[in-house]
C-alpha cells in the first residue's frame, strides 16, 4: 500500500486520488483472468453499488462523464430545434454535451450564496422550444431539485442532472441523480471516487434504462448479438475502470468524512479573513468536493494564485461562464450577473482526502500572506499600505 508522506511533497495539488484500497488487486484480477475490454464482472458489481448508493434502480457505466450527459439528451431525443436551460456557470462539458445533440444551450444566472442555478431563473427563459433543464450540482453541493422539478413539471421539461462532482452529497435525504430523469456522473482522477477517466448515467425508469444501455453499445440489441436497433455509440466503460471504481465505492464513506473533515478546517483556520465560502441551503449535505472560495473583490485573483504556487501551493480558478466562451457568446441567456461575479472572484483551494493537517495549515498561511501583500488584513485589523 502506497503510503502518504507529505514532507515528499514539493507542491501540494489542487488534487489527487487516494487509491490506497483494493484498486490493484482489483486491476490484476482482471488482467489474470484477461477480462480487460468492456465485458466482466467488475462492470456488473460497480454499476449495482452505484445505484445503491444514489438509491435509484439502474445505473448504467460509461467512459466518461460528457460522453454520460451526450447519451441521456439523445436518449430523451433531445436534437436540433430544441432548447435546453443551463446554468452559464459550469464546466464547459454541461454546455457542449446540449450543442453536440444540436439543440441550442440557453444560459440561466446562479445564486450567489450556493452558486448553483437560480430556481427563478429558469421560467422567464421557457419558450414553445424548450425541452429540458440541466441543473448542474457545483464543488459538492446540491441544486434546488424540489424547486426546478417544480417549474418542470409545470411546462412538461426533462430534468438531466449533472451530479459530476457531488457523488455522495444529498438534500433532503435525496441523493442527487434521483430527483430528475436522468442523473449523470464523472469519474475524471479528480472527482469524489475516480476511475481514471470515467461516468455514469442513472435512472428510475425501467425503458429509459434499457435505452441507455442499448444506445451506448452501438445499438445492439440486449438481447440478439450483433443486432442493432438504432444509432448508438460506442460509450462502454472497461472492466479495469470498473475495478477500480469498485475499490473506490467501497471507501466512499471514509473518503467523504475526510473531506468535510478538510472542508471544517478550512472554514475555521479562515473564518477571519474576508473571503465567502460556498455556502449550501441547511436540507443539504454536501461532499466538499473542491473547497473554494471567492475573494474580496478587490483582489487580483491571478496574482494570488501565481504568489501561492511560488509557496508551493496549486489553487485553480473557478469555471468560466460558458456564456463568456466564444463560441456560446451569442446565444440566449438570462441575466448573468451573479454567474460572473462568480467567476470572477472564485479560486478552489487544495481539497484531496490525504490532505494532511500541516499541508492546511500551509495553504491557509500562503493564502493569508499573498492576502495581505495586496492590503487585505484578517477581520478586526487594519489594512496596511
């Protein structure tokens, strides 16, 4: 078992897994038995835990999280003429997977406490060509679900949730992924539980279901081999990436408790310096994916980061808004006010679960020392300069 020994470190990442379970026994069993390719019982055993852990019936692997959310809009057929509503700060991938189907991503503000999609947001933007709503859950916490499934239902919409970095997470009891008709999820290095690179698409219905399973394996029948009923595409996951899903999914508790456990103590060691912590509605529990922070706005983001990565700390930007993209530049969108401020002034802080308690204490002191070198002082002192 690889052990983790910080003072080995020459710069603390914004993130890195901890494959420290069965994951390598898991892989050589596959390459033992030689079943590597998109076939084998991992495949199997990591999509039944999946779903146990969303609480839904089928959850269905794919080879990653873009290719997840592409397979469920074309499964609800989803296509050119279509409208669906996004939220315009996101990972670019909630924005390319609408415009790879040909329907036209139409960008809805954020709230400013939670940065997840403003609810009251979304009904000015329906129109007679609106087909769904892709709520996205950012850093670990959940959107308004009950909320946007209300407007939803309303106006007849599809829900695909982006659950991408909110594995583990809940409102209300409700893991999200449950809530709309489809949840979507990522296993990219970086997120809660990885499979190197890797997704999931979740749901309750049993013939959607059955679709989505048919449709990412070219097509083909689930029942007659090399029969294939309608465009598909080739979206499996491998059995190795199942492994090591597998082992990872089987940690997911004790992964989670030491990330709100860093999240704690991120919000304690800076409870006196002026920047905003993401901060989710009381019904949820989130996973604390990435711990960021939005800084005064009188700071000079770019310098912060370079000054702390001169410490020996990575920090990284928040998401751009899509709306800011070239290429989505024109299209139609709400008023995106608070997604920008967002985006402006958000920076995510070093979050991985090995994360060790001296290596907080020094992102904490190199963010506090880039902080006052631009004359921004802890709560209760003078600014100097």
């Amino acid at each position: 078992m690889k052990t983790h020994d910080p003072s080995r470190r020459k710069v603390i990442p914004v993130y890195e897994p901890d494959l420290s379970g069965n994951e390598k026994s898991y892989v050589m069993d596959c390459l033992d038995s030689s079943w590597i390719s998109s076939i084998g019982s991992y495949i199997d055993r990591f999509e039944r835990s999946l779903a146990s852990v969303v609480g839904v019936p089928h959850a269905i692997s794919v080879s990653n999280g873009t290719v997840a959310l592409h397979l469920a809009l074309h499964c609800l057929d989803i296509g050119p003429g279509d409208e669906v509503i996004v939220p315009s700060f996101t990972y670019i991938a909630s924005v390319n997977a609408i415009a790879q189907t040909g329907a036209r991503p139409v960008f809805a503000d954020s709230q400013l406490h939670d940065w997840q999609l403003d609810p009251h947001a979304i009904e000015p933007l329906i129109t007679s060509r609106t087909r769904a709503i892709l709520p996205v859950h950012l850093y670990g916490a959940v959107c308004d679900m009950p909320a946007i499934m209300q407007f939803a239902r309303r106006h007849n919409l599809y829900v695909v949730e982006d659950c991408a970095e909110c594995l583990g997470a809940s409102r209300g009891g409700i893991h999200p992924g449950a809530f709309g008709d489809i949840g979507t999820f990522s296993f990219f290095g970086n997120k809660t539980i990885t499979t190197g690179e890797g997704g999931a698409v979740v749901a309750r219905d049993n013939d959607l279901a059955r679709r989505l399973r048919r449709v990412k394996g070219q097509g083909q029948s689930l029942t007659r081999r090399y029969w294939h009923e309608e465009l598909g595409f080739n979206y499996r996951m491998t059995n190795v990436a199942a492994a090591i899903g597998l082992a990872q999914l089987e940690r997911l508790e004790d992964i989670l408790r030491r990330k709100r456990a860093i999240a704690q103590a991120y919000r304690r060691l800076l409870s006196k310096i002026p920047v905003d912590f993401q901060l989710p509605d009381s019904s949820v529990n989130s996973t604390n994916w990435l711990v960021s922070i939005l800084l005064p706005r009188e700071c000079d983001r770019a310098r912060i980061m370079a000054e702390m990565m001169e410490d020996g700390v990575e920090t990284r930007p928040v998401f751009y808004g899509a709306h800011q993209m070239p290429m989505y530049a024109n299209l139609p969108r709400g008023d995106l006010k608070r997604a920008s401020e967002i985006s402006a002034r958000g920076m995510s802080l070093p979050s991985f679960p090995t994360l060790s308690p001296l290596e907080i204490d020094q992102v904490v002191a190199s963010l506090c020392s880039a902080l006052a070198r631009q004359g921004i002082a802890s709560i209760g002192e003078k600014k100097t300069g």
